[in-house]
C-alpha cells in the first residue's frame, strides 16, 4: 500500500507500507516528484495505442562496436515508413544491458527526433531502481510516450523487492509504464495485482512464454491492464487465442508488413491462416534463433544486413552468427516472400 506525506526540496515522501503478503517488510522512504498524474484520458490514449504490432528494433553498432547512430535513425524511419505505429528504443533486441548511460540517451534522442511524432515510443528502462528511476526522468525530457520496465540485475529477489523496483521507477515520472514480466522477474497474479495499483502502470507485457501464467494473471485483472505478447513472432498467434491485445515484434526489423499482417491475422481472428504464415515466414528464422543463446538479435541483424539495413556485430556477452549462418540468413532475407 502506498501513501504520501510531506517532504522537502519541492518533493512529497513516499511510503511504502508493508502489503499483507509475505513476511512483514520495514518502512522506507524515497523520494517522489509531486507533479500530477497525466489525466486518465492521456493514459487512455496510450493504452488503445500499443494495442497493435510494437517494433523491437536492434541498435546497430560499426564494426568496432561503436554506436552507428546513423544506423538508428535509418531503422527508425524505414520502421515509420512502413506503417510501424509504436516501437520501443533501446528494448532488448536493442541490447539495453550493452550500453551505457550516455549511448542509451543518443538512441532514445534519435529514435524521438526521427518518429516525429508519427510513432508511439516507448523507451526501454532498467538495470536497478535508481538507475531505472533516473532513466525514467530523462526518457520523459527526451520525448518518449511511456516506459517498458526490464527486469532489475539482481535475478534472486523477493516478489517485495521486485514490487518497489518497478514502484520506484515508475515514481520518478509522469509517463506511463509498462512492468515486463521476463526472465527472472516473474510476474504471476499476485504481483500484478499491485503493481495495476499504480497510478501510471498501463499494461502488462509477458516474455516468459508461459501462456498458462499469462492466463492466469489476465483472468485475475481483466481490463485493469493492456495485454501484451513479447516472447516472439512465432507466438503472436497463441497468445492472442490467450487474451494478447498487441504484441512486441523484432521480425519489424526486417519487413514492417510481416508485423502487421501478422497483426491483422490475430486480431481479426484468421488464426489459422496467421498459423500457416507463421510456419512459412517465422519458424524458419527462430530455429536459427535458437542454436545459440544470444541468436535472437545476431539473427535478427544478419537479416537485416542480407536486405541492405544497418545490424553491424551484436555487443559480447552476445554472439554474432558464424560465417555459414550468416550466409544462410542473408539467402532467406533474399528470397523472403516480405
């Protein structure tokens, strides 16, 4: 539960009382801009706007790893241009966790400057809950339209912590967020429920490619939050039959078209014929996704390159595509029917 009191430096305090799940938690204290909420109809806008085919896109690097802001921009445009309404900057395709503080900014800033307004952006936020929180202040001044929370580098905390984590970020800013239930940080009914308490979070947007949790947590919420697929391309059409109303797409990469008539399959209910498209178009890249951990953006990337888009190498621990590999991705970005 939370409450608010007076505080110093043009700032109120937020406490944090302890739920009644778990062990009893201690009190702390951080500190909370007072600016107001966006009013409930800023936020509807947004939730009806990420109800479609988000693009993932990768940040592309030179060859010396060094950030090809260039690079950014031309994807940011050729995403625009191709009909690409929302997208997320510096996402995990956009390998978050391998830049730094000052890269992250220049991508965000890029990535605003190029939309123009013409797509909705979401930045990509995390690391810890300072961090995340400061990330949050600046990707508002950038000009992003709200948040996706990655989960925080600590893979062993208690669902309390996980609770302030996304609490404390979501705190340092008026722009709506989104908690990104991945990996570690897993978010079943319980921990939605508080989390839909606060005030900016819009949405829940599932990447552990359990369809029976993501199930679970949508039938315990309803409409409290926005549902979103983010495992893969592949599985847009099972979590749409699961209740998905948009989905997260690194295939937009490649061919903005794929992404939305995927999209346009699932939401109008042609399942079988978005399954058949799936198993044409999609299968094929994600098995070579998943020879390797890390595949999933080297993959992306030599697809793009095999079209003439800007990927360059992916950034270690991250691995880049074999020679063969490469090869055989550039063939089917080649003779993809997208």
């Amino acid at each position: 539960m939370l409450q608010g009191g007076s505080g110093s430096h043009g700032h109120c305090t937020l406490r944090i009382v302890p739920h009644d799940v778990g062990a009893p938690l201690e009190e702390e204290e951080y500190p909370v801009a007072t600016t107001a909420h966006p009013s409930t109809a800023q936020y509807a806008a947004v939730r009806q706007r990420i109800q479609t085919a988000i693009a993932f896109p990768v940040t592309p690097f030179h060859a010396d790893y060094s950030l090809d802001e260039a690079g950014v921009r031309h994807l940011v445009r050729f995403m625009v241009e191709g009909g690409i309404q929302a997208l997320v900057t510096a996402g995990g395709t956009g390998e978050l966790y391998n830049l730094d503080l000052d890269e992250w900014r220049i991508v965000v800033r890029a990535t605003t400057e190029e939309a123009r307004g013409r797509a909705l952006i979401l930045a990509g936020v995390g690391f810890n809950g300072a961090t995340g929180a400061k990330m949050a202040r600046e990707a508002e001044s950038l000009g992003a339209d709200a948040l996706l929370i990655f989960p925080p580098y600590y893979r062993t905390g208690d669902e309390d912590g996980l609770f302030r984590y996304y609490q404390m970020i979501a705190s340092a800013t008026d722009l709506p967020i989104i908690p990104y239930s991945r990996d570690h940080a897993v978010i079943g009914p319980r921990l939605a429920e508080r989390l839909a308490e606060i005030p900016n979070a819009i949405a829940y947007k599932d990447g552990q490619g359990s369809v029976r949790n993501f199930m679970r947590v949508r039938q315990h919420l309803g409409d409290r939050f926005i549902w979103l697929a983010g495992t893969g391309d592949d599985l847009a059409p099972a979590y749409f039959t699961a209740g998905a109303q948009g989905y997260t797409s690194s295939v937009a990469n490649v061919s903005p078209r794929l992404a939305l008539d995927l999209l346009h399959g699932v939401q109008t209910g042609k399942f079988v014929e978005t399954q058949a498209l799936v198993d044409r178009a999609i299968v094929p890249l994600y098995e070579l996704r998943d020879k390797r951990r890390g595949y999933e953006v080297s993959a992306m990337k030599a697809m793009m390159e095999g079209r003439g888009l800007p990927g360059g190498p992916v950034r270690p621990p991250l691995l880049d595509l074999n020679a063969e590999e490469k090869a055989q991705a550039a063939t089917w970005a080649a003779d993809w029917p997208y």
